[in-house]
C-alpha cells in the first residue's frame, strides 16, 4: 500500500527559516476532519516562527508544518463526525479549547488555559491538506469567496474586537491600521459606528485606512493625535477605543482620546511592559478596559459569517499578492516590507 | 437681622493645615437643602487637603469648608424642593454632575466631565450645616445607623467596585485592606461570592480583613502572594480583582492572580504612572478591567440602601473613633498613624 | 403691555375633535427653554386623542395643545438655563422624569412612575412656540434637516426597540411596517443587522419596508409567514423579534419566528390582552422578551444623532406629505387612510 | 463471560407505570463515562413520566431507563476519556447539547435545538449504573454532601432563574413554593437580595419559604398579593421577578408586583396558552423577562459549586425522604400528596 504524500511549508528544525518537504498526508482521526488547502493566509505569527524570535523558541517543537489561516475544501472525514461531508466548502478556528478548565466552563473558551493551536502546537495549514477536529471546522456559505474565507481568523481578531462593547453611534479610534486594524475599521463602519478616527504613520496604511472608510486619518508623528481627537469630539474624546498596534507611545495615546465612560479594546501586541498612568486614563475616568485575544468560540464566527456574507464588509483593499506556496520566501519578504495587506499562499493542486 | 453663625473646619488659606471658623449658615437656594450635620467622616481626600498636597493645591481655592461625608437632618428647603422636608433623615453624593456632558447623556453620571464636588470644589460638611442640591440627597430608612449613615460615600465605592460586574459565585482578591478594601470584602461576601483573598501588609489590617469575613488573608512581604492564590486556586487564578490599594506592586501582582476572561475593579489611586505586563496580564487574559470612580448615580445608592437595611453588612470593626468637630487635629494624627478605620467628628449641637 | 399670542392646535373640551386656538405665546420659567416650532409630526397617539378614545378620556385633561413631536429654534431661556441660547436649533425630548422614583434612581428614567408628557399632560408642540424644560432639549447638529428632526421621538423609539440588546451580524423579524417599523428595519440595517424579513399586510407598506432595506418581506395572509422565515434560516429561526404592530395575531407568529436564544423587543401596542404560547414560545426557548418604551434617556439619543450626522440613515420614503398645522384635518385624514408614512405640520411664521 | 446485570426502574411500554427490572450494566463507550449511583431524586417531570401524560407519550420511546438527578462515583472510563478515574465523587448536566446548532454557537447550549436528555431520551439514573458523556460530568468537592450533590439539575434551575439578570440589593419576588421556587428562595438570599416577597397556597410551603429565607410569604387567595406586594415596596414593586408556578393566575400577579424597569425570570410550567396584559405588564413598564430553562453550561454549574462549597446554602428544609430505590410507588404517592420537597432514591449497593 502507497501512503499519499504531499508538500508541506515546515520549520525542520529550531532555527530561523523554513523549507518545503514532502510528508505524509494526514489521516483523519476520530473526530477529526482533512481539509483539501486551496488558500491560505499569513499573520504576523508566522513571520515571528519563520524568523525564530524568542516566544518561537520557547513555544514551538520543530518539526512542524506552520500556517493557521486558510480555507479549503473537505478531503475524509473521521470516525463519528456526522456533519461534514467530502466537498464541504470550510474553513476553521485553529485555537483547540479544552472544554474543562474554568474559563471553558465559563463560556470562554477563547482564553482556555489548555489551548492547543493548530499550527503552532500542532501541523497546521500551509500544506496541501490539513487535520482539524470536526468541532472547529465552519461550513462557508457560497457567497463568500475563497480570499475572505482564507482571513476569517484575523477577521474575526478585529469582529472580537469591534463588538466586545457597544458600537452601534458610538465614536472611535483605532490605533495602528495593520491588517487586523484596517479590517475593524471596515467593521465598526458597517455595525454602525459614528465617527471614526485612524491614527497610523505609514502614508500607504494611512490611504488604506481612508479605503476602508476611516473618517479621519492622523500621522501621530504629525502633531498631537490625541489632543485633535478629543478636540474633533468637542473635548469629549471617543467613546471606544481599537488599539491595533501594541506600541506603547500609541497605547497611552489612545488612552488619551478615550472619554470618560468610554470603551478600549486591546488587541495589539506590546513586545514589553507598557507604562500607563492609570490613575488618569483607566481609574478617574471609570473607562472599561478589554484585552482581546483570538476569536469567542463561535459567536464571533457568527457574527463574520452574517457580516461576509450579505457582501457588506468591503476587505478587497487589504490584499496584497497571490503566490504558490513553494514561493514562500518572496511572500515573507512582502510582508516584511512593512506594507499592510494580506498575502494569500496557494498550495499545488489548488488552482 | 441677626445673620445665624455655626463653627466650621476650614481651609482659610492656600498652604497646610486648617482652622475652625464662624461662618454664616448657608441659606438654601433654590433646588438646595440645607442639612443640619449630625456626624461627618475623614476620607483619605480629606487628610491630602489637610496636609496641601501637589493635587489640592491645583484644585482648591480656599477659602472652603471641606469634607464630603456625613449624614443630618434637613433643617431648610430651598424653592422648589418637595420632596425633602425638615426633619428628613438624609446623607447625600457629593458629587454633582451637569447632566449635559457626554457621559451624563450615556447614563454615567460618575464621570461627569463638568462634576463639581460639594467639599472640594465649593463648601462641604465639616461644619455644623451643609447645603446640597436637593438632586443629590438621599433619604435614609430608620434601621440605618448614623455612623453607618455617614460613610455612604466610600461604601459607595466599595459596592461600585464589587458588583461592576458579576460576583455571586466568584473567587476573590482584594488587594490592600484599607477602609474601602475592608468594606469591599463585606460586600463581597454579603453578595454570595466563593472564596476571597485578601493581601495586606499591617497586620493590624490584616486582622480587621478577616474580621470582615475574607477567607485567607496574606501578607506579600512574606512569600509570593500571587503564586499562593494561583496555586489555592488550582491554578486557575481568582474570577475577580478588587485592587483597593493604588500600589504599583499591588497592582500587578493581583493581575497575576487573576484567571484568564477574570474581571478587575481598579479603584486604588497610584501616585505615579503603572508599569504593566499588559500582554500577558491583560491581553492574552482576555481581562475585563474597570477603572472605578465614585458612585453610580444612582444606581449605587440603591444597592447600599438595600444591603445597609437588612443588616446583612456589618461593618462595625471598621469604626475608630469618634470625636467633637473641634479635635480634627487628633482625628487626623489618628489617621496619619495608617490604621485603617474610620474616624467620625461631630459638629457642636449634634449629641 | 400687550401679550404675544399664538395659534395652536387644542383640544378645547373632553370629546372629540379640536380646533385652531389663539393662546398666549408661553414665558419661559426657570429652567424651561421656549422654542419657536419650524416643523411638527403627527403620532399615531395624536390619532387617538383627536379622535377622543378611552384612554386620552382617561388620561387628558382639556383644554391642552396637543403633538410631541417637533423641531425648532429657540426664542428664549429661563432663568438659570445657560446651555442655550436665542437661535439654536433644537428637537426635545417630551417625557420628563421626575428624577427621584426607583426607575429613575436605577438609571431608568424613561419608565419613571411619576413622568410628564408635554402634549398629553401639558401643553405640547402644536403651535408656534412650545416650552420644554432645559434637561430635555436636544441641540441638532446643522447636518441634520427639519424632517428628521422632527421625527426623532419616533425614531428614537425604533433605535431603543433595535439597539436594545446585539444586532450586529444577528438575523432581524420585523412584525408590522407601520413607521416605526419601516424606521427600525433602516436602523437595524445601518447597524450591521444579517438578513432581515419583515412581515405586512398591506402592499403598499410592504413596498416601503422593501426600500428601507427588508429582504424579504412576506405578507402574513398569504401563507404561513412564521413557517417560511424559520425554513429560510435553515430551521433555526431569527435571533431578532422586532415586534411592531401591537396585533396579537402577529405577536404569536414573531415569536414562532424567534430562535431559541433569541431577543424579541415588544413595541407594538396591543388594543387588548394577548394569550401566549410562554412555554414554547418563551421559556423553552430561553427567550429574552424586552418590553421598549420611549426613548432611553438619552443613550438612545446619543444613538440617533450619531446615525443621523452621517447620513447613514435614508428615511425619505416615511415622508408622505407637509401642510400648514391649520389643515389639520386634512392631515389627520391622511393618517386614518392608514397609509405608513409622517405627515408634518409647519405652523404660521415657519417657511 | 459474563455479562453484570443490574437493577433498574424503568418505563417498558408507553402507558403509566414503571417497574423495576434487571438489565446489563452499561459499557463505557468512548468519550463516555459509567457511574455508579449512590443517591437518585425525583423530578416533577418524572412523574409525569410515571403517569405517561401527552408530552411523555409525544417525546419517549420505552423501554427507558428514566430519571436525571442523581450523585454518584465512577465506575469506568471508556476510550479516550482523560479527566475522570474511578473512584471519582460526581454529578452530571443531563441535557447533552449537540455543539453545532445556531443556539450553541452562540454559546446558549442549554437551549440547543438537537438536545438529548439521558433519563428522557436515553436511558438515565433510576439505576444502579449509569453512563454519561464526560463533558457533561461533573466532579464534586468533597465538602459537599450527596443529598445536596443529588439534586443540583433543579438547583441548577434556581440558580439559573435568580442570577439571569442583576440580584445584589434587589427585592424580589417568588411566586409558587414548589421545590425550584423554594431553592430560588435560599439562593437570591445568598446572593445578597434584599427584601423577598413569595406567595403560595399551601401553609406547609409557606412556612418551608420562610425556613428557607422569605422575609414575607403571601397566601394569594387570602387578599389582593400584588397590591400588597407593591405597597410594601413603597408602591415601586419589585425589581425583580421569580415565576416558579406556572400558574397562569400568579404568573399575571407575578407581573403586576414587577416595577417598572424591573426583570422577570419565568420558569414554573404552564400547561395551556396564558393570556397576558402585554401592554401594562411588559411593554410600558420596559420590563426585562427571560424566558429559563435547564441550566448554562456550564456558568451555572461554576456558581452552584461555589454556593454549596462554602456551605452558605442552607438546603435542608428541602429534603422529606430517603428510600430504596424499589420503593418507588411510596416515593411518587410522597410527591403526588404535592408537599414540596425531594425525595431520593438510593439503589441497591448504595448504602
């Protein structure tokens, strides 16, 4: 008997870089589902495992086939998985909850203290076909077309952000219009927000951030974002806060613009501890403050799939360039120019 | 006509200390009461104008009777008062919002960005009477004693703190056992949390906080406070943080004993800007944070009537002493001297 | 000296009918603000009290200028009113809270037990000039013109029927496309609502809800209407009941139509009691069932002068005809025929 | 090889009745975990099961196992089961939600559309071994006693019915003294409620409401208990709601004690369509009312745990009788005499 073998993008061993090698095609275990790649997609986590930064090494066990955002089309499917059948059109959350620990049993299986992800702790979908265990997989509706698919998950970082709180004639400042930024600001436009106001200092995100329909977009290196923000509200400042960035000069001046009462969703990745003056910015001013991390399971899937799928949400500005898996290396070199946008790695066999 | 006189404690001049005065009583204007005061309560605000801190200096302008809790008997109406007559047993929020800002509009009167307070900004209750717009007073049930009548203000902000989110059912820490820690802990418990832990360094107060019902009290000079409650916890970490103390150290070290998806109350006033692990403490968390100032108005006071009526909250070791207006400066050495407490004064006619 | 007067539109005794009046144009009182009315909208409660039914005889008490619904600019303030001033163009909200019952003190003011509404237990906007306490007057921003202006007491109700509880992403039943229904399927779209079904017997409102965005609009006498929207959500029903008609018959269906888990916000006034399927339609369901009156004040206000700044809300098809308020009768025969849509009346002075 | 047979009450035809039988001990399979039962309680639906009415004959298909609270330790794990072992002390959520449906999706599992209940749709614990999905286990602390781990699915009812919406400093009120309705009772005490009003017909259960908390326990047909209700709540009425009869009468009492703004949770049963005052109850009053049923999964069962852990609950007043599990006849005449409380069965090997 021949086992089918395909390429997969692997990190070989602990150590910068990455290479295509030609493994085993995963079968599918009980529960579990194989999934046909025809896109998929690269965060900024995967730059971090193909470059070997510190939270890479201390995390990831080489070898390993990276990736974790993708769609494609159901290949097997395991013993006891009843809904899904070959051809289903999926894509999936990548974040494997436990189920039993105590934020699972709270209903928050998006912070689970046992995760395993799919592509970091385990194969993931840079690859021509990927295992995922059948209660991640989401069924894609056809109207949503195979590039968005292939985003649902840095989508759905800036849908979790976006509706963690009111929006619905709420002002807003987003804070560093990255991939997932630029997408909230398509996303709080379209879940009704009042005036929203971008601060980036790249003039190519910036344009991207106007595309996306950012009222106003301030070069924070351009004079005093936070004092025009609170300014432009008539001294109110904002009602909610998107802080995409993790830069801490950016975080405090987001703090700044946020009004008393106001709403901060934090989703942007500080590479160290950030000063706050706390006592201004969070205490006094009653403000509520919510870290975000991955996707609620699966209300924010939800909330994407009736979003994407009425055609809404406009996300074409966000992509970049469309390559052959095997021509990883340029796409990483895209991406590490710095500009925004998506860059979509397209297996063998996929068209 | 002879003018009424009473005695008040005053801040006659921009610099340290204060003085009992003769003023006149305050007439009630339209929209106001004034309250004969039967007994007025030191806040740690109180002690900060007393000894002219940066912050007084920048906000007050003397001359001004201070001090901002108390209870009384309405003495006066103003016109078109109706709902206030003279004997009515009152206490009163001290905060009095515009109604017309942002945040008053969005039902958040606690951070109103026009707020006057009656003590600070314009003449309070360390004093024999004490005018309050009629808007502000809140009519006490008879089974609420004085004492506890006149400490409304910081129970406010200990019931604001603990049920700005939910609590029957969750673990607890409380970080720094003063006055509003303290009392936080008895609400907890009266508001059907599960276990609670409190961190303290006095050992006084440490004392008081089990008096209080919290259930382990720990000192963090003596071993890692926030690996005990993680590890008590079975690693989950607690569900809530009261953080009661305004100590950066504290501070982060109660994030760390908070469980991913956890919720934290920050009500502790720190004196300089906080450095935190925002990444893993509170992103990665998935935490809700909430800056609490104040009161709500009034939904707060509603919750304090109907813990204070039924007697479900004891409070009584929380009480010090209790001493004639005219010896403040023993009541503010005995506060100075850091046992947490509270110290009533009593105006001259009050038995 | 002589006194100004006016003409406006008064219902001289308790039956029905009412008839142009010349009265004196009002004084602002302290606190009030009196406006000079450009454009008034007729309320179907208008209807009702001309039309002298049960309840306006139980309620009213003549003689009264009637209307709540305006916009204008003001032509003096009060004492003690300094937020205005002579020229503003302002809107108001006419239910005015007591301030000091259990609902108002938990934040709840527009279910205040003691509250007074201007047109229907004091004078209203019926005329040339029309007098509204300073707390519930609504500045309007110049991007906002005269007919939506006047029709934001509706339209609030439409934005507290939608906005309370998640929208965003979430499948919409709209019951009854009377105006407030038409209105709240164009806020729920606006507000990032997935596929809306709204049902209406009558063709030509049915047209309207299809220009205020429906999807789907379905006509509940020919067929089961209940039936087609739970098969066209694939067997789940909708996670949104906007029920807006009052009629009995089709507040069973909208929660036929209702899915487990989901909100139902009840608008619609029913004329009699309504018999309830509760343990299919409501507990078994888990159901969250919202009773929404008025307008919250003034989240909901906050809300609508957000959606209205930018345009996002297209109301021009609700707008039937303009006429001077002296062809009242005319107006009230507009409305009788039963055709959806807002009539406004332009008294004498207003271009 | 021998297969182990047990003892076990089971319904083996559709029409009433129930008889003892010995079939095989279940086997694990995977995912699944066999428990031996140490205590069984009775249901209200269990009777119903019993005497075989309309909603039985429509749902199961004997020959069943029946019942669904219970306490027990573990027998055996089957494959693929790693958080359990035997010897393990447990309680379990009976209702198994499929994960995949819209209400699970969007995390309300206790109202999934494709539920199966073990002791209704699959064999459950009226025996002395019974097998359970191990993400529906749930393993008791030691400190909590099996009469009180044997009926935490109704507690879990009450503790679901009390904290769907705010309790801390609440008054409330319970209508209908039936077993949920007494726990509700010991539950919204516990959890910091202020003054609660029930009311109920039976003297034996009214004075089993004031053993386990009422402040006032009303016989409504002895006078007007809505009126009193709201006078004793200074004509406010309660803010908050605990239907626990199904009992279209009091359910419409239950309504008119509701203040304005105020929450009502329904979860007693009724058996026919009521007909309600929508208008005046619900829709101008802005009531919340939350239709409960089953218990979150698995929020409830975290505060429940805590609840009982720290012995706050005093449940004892509850419990009538302990019998051998064949002694079911004198167990359903104890509960068909309609005194509340519970009845445990214990099998045989139980001690």
């Amino acid at each position: 008997m021949t086992i089918a073998t395909m390429q997969a993008l692997r990190k070989p061993r602990p150590e910068p870089g990455a290479q295509i090698e030609s493994v085993p095609v995963p079968a599918a275990r009980p529960g579990e589902v194989v999934v046909r790649v025809r896109a998929a997609s690269i965060c900024g986590t995967d730059l971090h495992i193909y470059h070997w930064d510190a939270w890479s090494a201390s995390r990831l066990r080489p070898p390993l086939t990276f990736g974790h955002e993708f769609c494609g089309v159901v290949e097997s499917a395991g013993e006891g998985v009843t809904r899904f059948e070959r051809g289903d059109r999926v894509t999936a959350e990548m974040h494997v909850a436990c189920g039993h620990c105590r934020p699972c049993r709270a209903g928050q299986q998006h912070v689970c203290q046992n995760v395993r992800i799919l592509g970091i702790d385990q194969d993931g979908c840079f690859a021509e076909f990927v295992s995922v265990p059948a209660t991640n997989l989401w069924k894609l509706d056809a109207t949503i077309p195979d590039r968005y698919a292939a985003i649902m998950d840095p989508l759905g970082n800036a849908v979790h952000s976006v509706l963690a709180g009111p929006i619905a004639g709420a002002t807003v400042a987003v804070t560093g219009c990255g991939p997932i930024g630029l997408m909230s600001i398509a996303v709080a436009k379209a879940c009704g927000c009042s005036t929203l106001y971008a601060t980036e200092i790249s003039p190519h995100r910036a344009k991207l951030a106007q595309e996306m329909g950012a009222d106003l977009v301030l070069n924070p290196r351009e004079g005093d974002a936070a004092a025009r923000v609170v300014s432009e509200t008539a001294g109110a400042g904002v009602d909610v806060l998107l802080e995409m960035s993790g830069n801490p000069a950016a975080i405090r001046q987001g703090f700044e613009m946020l009004r008393p009462g106001g709403r901060a969703s934090l989703l942007g990745i500080p590479s160290e501890p950030v000063t706050l003056d706390l006592l201004r910015d969070v205490i006094f001013k009653g403000a509520t403050v919510l870290g975000i991390y991955g996707r609620r399971m699966f209300e924010t899937w939800l909330q994407m799939d009736a979003l994407l799928r009425d055609g809404r949400l406009k996300l074409d500005p966000l992509f970049k360039e469309r390559l052959r898996l095997c021509d990883y290396t340029r796409a990483f070199e895209l991406l590490e120019q710095g500009a925004a946008g998506k860059v979509l790695l397209v297996p063998n066999g996929a068209e």
